[in-house]
C-alpha cells in the first residue's frame, strides 16, 4: 500500500507516524511545500517574543529524523498543484528545482491546514505587514523585531495568536495597539467574560480598539499606517494581521471533493472525503460540534493530531471515528489564563438550545492557605434535562486544571448537578474540600431544585428604582463604601436577622455580595422568612468588571444617595 500525505504539522505527520505503526510494509511520501514537517504552531508567538530562544526547539522531528525513526519519506519544499482522483494521482512541484511530476497514491491524506485570513486590502503585502502561520513567518518576524527594534505595532485581530503576540511584543517594550471589528477579544468567551482580559490587557499598557474595521494600510518613512474606517489612522513600526485563518483547501476543491462552509472539505466521521480513498484532517475541515451537533470549523492542534490518527487507522483498515470537536482551549495572558470548553452562549443561542447559566467566584485553593487567588466560572447547562453544555474559566493558577474537569465531565455525558459530587483531588496549595467545580454543581442543584433564584448582571438595569422592588447589597460597609450597584441598600449578612423589620415583605428582592456566596446565604434566610427573593450570579466583582467595560456610561452612582 502506497500513501501519500499532503501536508506535515499536526495531522499528516501525527498520521504519517501512525501508519508506520499499524503497518511496516506501508510505502509513506509526505509532500510539505514549507521547509518544515512537524512544528510546534503554537509556540511560534513565543520565539518571537524571545521566550523560546532555540530555533531547534520549534521543530519537533525533520525529515532525516522521521526517516529514520518512521521509514517515512518527507520532501520538504513540495507543493501539491492537484489531485487527480481518476488516475489516483497527484501533481507535485519542487519548489527548489522547478520539477513538476506526477505521483500515483493508493490512498491519499489531505493534511493542508489553513492560511492566514488576509483582507483584499490597500497595502497589505508591505514588508512592515506581517502574518504568523510557518516557521519561515516566525523567523522573519523574529529578525525584524531584532534588527528594528520597533517602538510601537499595531495588532489586527484579538484572538489566540493576536494575543500571544501582543503579550511577546509588549514584553519586548513595544507599545501594542489591538484592533478588530468585534467589540470583545477571544471569540471563544462571551463578552461578560472577556472584560477581565480587556482590564488586564490595559493594565499593562495595551491599547483596545473594539468596534474598529482596518480598510488598509500605508508605508512611509519607515512608518505604516493602519487606515481605519471612519476614524485616524494608527501609525506605527509594523503590523501582525491576526484576523483569522481559512481552509487552504482550493486543490481539493479543484479535483471536485465536496466542500463546506469557508472552503473546508466536507469529510464523515471516519475522515473519508466525498472521493473514494482519499482521506482530510486539521484546520482544513469540516466536523461536527460535539455538544450541538452542527457542523463546524475548529481550527485547533488537539482535534487535528486526533483526527490524523483516526485517518491512519482507517487507512490501515481498522475502524476508528471522531466524536466530534468539543473546542477545548486554553491561552496564557501574562499572568492570566483563559480557558473554554464546549459552547458559550452566542452558539447556545444560534443553535436554539434553552439553556441556564451558573456563575461563580471562588479562590482556586483553600483561603486560609497565603496566595489564593479568584478565578471566576461560567457553567452553561440545557434547562430541562441538565445536560452541560460548556464552560469559561477565566483566572490564576488552577485554571486548566478545572477546565480540563469540566471538558471529561461534557465528554462523559454528566449533568450539571453531577459535578458536586466529582471526588477530585484535595491540599490546601491545590483547592479546597468543595473543589470549584464541586461548587458549581452545588450551585446549580440549589437553583433546580427551587432552593434559590438568580438574577445575572444583565439583569441589572431593568430591575426598578421606583420601589417596588427591594435593592439589598450583603457586604460590609467597607466593601459597600467602595463601590455599588445603583440603588441597592446595604444590609450586611451579619445583621440581617435582626433588621428584617426594615426589609417590606410583600416586595421582590433582589440580593447581591461580592462573590455570590453571603447573597445565597442571604436568601436562605429571607426565603425562610417569606420573602420572595433572588440571588445575583457571580457577586459584585463581576458586576463591577462587566459593566466598567461594557457599560461604562452608567457605571458610576454616588451609593450614598442610595441608602
């Protein structure tokens, strides 16, 4: 059997070994038209950044080291110019020589990736506009920001690379500028969460343009512009375009494979394409989102090293399938990490899913251990039967860890309330007895079962002022005295049993604290009392994040006037 391989990296060089494994008499050629077969993508930010210092250490094997490991034959600085799926042939250019051939295949793997997303825009081919995608990008970069010492750069697109390498430029001393056309960074989050990034990131000197489209750019006097739409342009030593990557899939659609949203190729559960024997795994296809079920494009490194191996057992005639892509991700933001899995609310909503939402502040170990710090959690559940449907975790230390809790519960069909009762591990450096995640199952049971009602940030500025509502805030009168929400009087949990006289009973009432916990306490007692009462989700630490990015206009409210 002979298999050719288009396209190292991730998948096809994940593949290529897993041939060799299942079959040693396989014939395996990969065609890679970089000078590269298998890098690590996502440490390029990095070398950049000068945190990786040893070019070597971006490259994971090289040809002479895959033959001689693997028995497996990779040409660097060969390009695929089609596919020929009658003749069971492929096209192949050497991109040092010139030679252009023909290679005959019995089965074929389509590993090509995706390219960076580059506007049909003024300017863009610049040599002070850069994208990061290869090795051969990275070094490039890598030399300019050596040899230029650029004082300022602007980056186009506020996802995992446009962060990464605006957290290395910065680092560097460079002034960094973000712009891109959502008004959130990191699409994977939902805004409300996204504003603790947004904080950090102007926090150490970042600039945000949100909401801004980039209509081209201008080079002069060693300067680029990035033109914006209808306001002044920014001006600075280079540029990054990190707007997002597309399938680099135009010789699949040329040989007629059938195609999907942005050009990926449509492939089953087996990563067969609509071609006989020929096989497409990574950025380049189409899959199925394993909470809703719709096709998807998850252009991430788990997925497309998984989907490679899956291809290779099939190739070699075993029976393996992929169970769809959860969009588990996780990125380092100097001293913060963000993290996801499953779906947030924007996909909730776009595939008409009913669903509920827990959010929560806790420490990520034991408080009277020195050096806890909050993380704050977004579980996301379907009304009804519980199933979990996603998570955002965005904090310190610990972050991963839970991520990776929640993505196996997802993965392993959980409900909600399932999560309380996860025996996970226990040291005061490490958590607490209620794990967070524990916590969140708490959380959630106590809302499905009645025991509690809540009430979300967005939920704030419709509640009344007019008195027919009762505003309460549970902290202390420090804590009040800081900063409140507009309108809520502080009665502080530890007074509240004996000042319920000064609550109306016969009034909704709504309570808020600053994590979400002495609220809850709040309410267990003013719900025994007769009240009807509501407990605000995530505490005022994350009103007061949310609204001073999202609303700022009506952030500030004098609290004395309040009481």
């Amino acid at each position: 059997m002979k298999v050719v391989i288009v396209g190292g990296v991730a998948g096809g060089a994940s593949a290529a070994a897993r041939i060799r494994r299942l079959d040693e008499t396989a014939e395996i050629i990969v065609f890679e038209r970089t000078g590269y077969v298998s890098y690590a993508n996502c440490g390029l930010p990095y070398f950049v950044g000068g945190v990786i210092t040893d070019p070597g250490a971006l490259t994971l094997q090289t040809p002479e080291s895959f033959l001689r490991r693997f028995r497996v034959d990779m040409r660097v600085h060969h390009e695929v110019e089609a596919i020929n799926p009658d003749l069971k042939t492929v096209t192949v250019r050497n991109l040092e020589t010139g030679e252009v051939f023909d290679e005959p295949y019995d089965k074929l793997l389509l590993s090509p990736g995706a390219k960076p997303t580059v506007p049909r825009l003024a300017g863009v081919d610049g040599k002070r506009v850069f994208t990061l995608r290869t090795v051969e990008d990275t070094f490039a970069m890598r030399n300019f920001v050596v040899e230029k010492a650029p004082k300022s750069a602007v980056v186009a697109g506020g996802g995992f690379i446009g962060l990464e390498v605006a957290e290395n430029l910065c680092e560097m001393g460079v002034e960094v500028t973000i712009v891109q056309r959502p008004k959130q960074v990191l699409a994977p989050l939902d805004a409300d969460m996204a504003c603790q990034l947004h904080a950090l990131l102007r926090s150490h000197g970042i600039g945000l343009k949100l909401g801004s489209s980039v209509a081209g750019f201008e080079e002069r006097d060693g300067k680029v512009s990035t033109l914006l739409e209808g306001e002044e342009p920014l001006v600075s030593d280079m540029v990054v375009l990190a707007i997002g990557v597309t399938p680099d899939t135009a010789i699949a659609q040329a040989a007629g494979l059938e195609m999907g949203p942005k050009g990926s190729i449509v492939v089953n559960d087996r990563m067969e394409t609509s071609v006989p024997d020929i096989y497409a795994v990574g950025d380049a296809v189409q899959v199925v989102d394993a909470v809703t079920g719709l096709d998807a494009l998850v252009p991430l490194a788990g997925p497309a090293n998984k989907q490679g191996r899956i291809a290779a057992d099939n190739i070699c005639g075993g029976y393996s399938y992929y169970r769809g892509s959860q969009r588990s991700s996780v990125i380092k933001l100097f001293n913060m990490t963000a993290a996801t899995t499953g779906i947030n609310e924007k996909l909730a909503q776009a595939a008409g899913i009913d669903y509920e939402k827990a959010v929560l502040s806790p420490a990520n170990h034991a408080g009277y251990y020195p050096g806890g710090k909050v993380m704050t959690c977004k579980i996301l559940y379907e009304r009804g039967s519980l199933r979990l449907l996603g998570a955002q975790i965005v904090g310190y230390e610990g972050v991963d860890k839970r991520i990776d809790v929640l993505a196996t519960a997802i993965f392993a069909g959980l409900n909600a309330v399932d999560l309380k009762d996860l025996d996970l591990a226990y040291a005061p450096p490490y958590s607490s007895a209620k794990d967070p995640v524990n916590m969140a199952g708490f959380m959630i049971e106590n809302i499905e079962e009645g025991r509690v009602k809540q009430f979300h940030w967005h939920d704030v500025a419709d509640l009344p002022r007019d008195g027919s509502v009762t505003l309460l805030d549970a902290r202390t009168p420090a804590e009040y005295a800081r900063g409140c929400a507009e309108g809520f009087v502080n009665i502080p949990l530890d007074e509240l049993r004996g000042r319920l006289d000064e609550i109306p009973l016969d009034k909704p009432l709504y309570v808020m604290c600053q994590s979400g916990l002495r609220s809850y306490l709040a309410c267990c007692i003013l719900a025994q009392n007769g009240y009807d009462c509501y407990n605000f989700s995530g505490g005022y630490r994350f009103y007061s994040m949310v609204t001073s990015d999202l609303l700022a206009a009506d952030q500030a409210h004098p609290c004395g006037a309040d009481k």
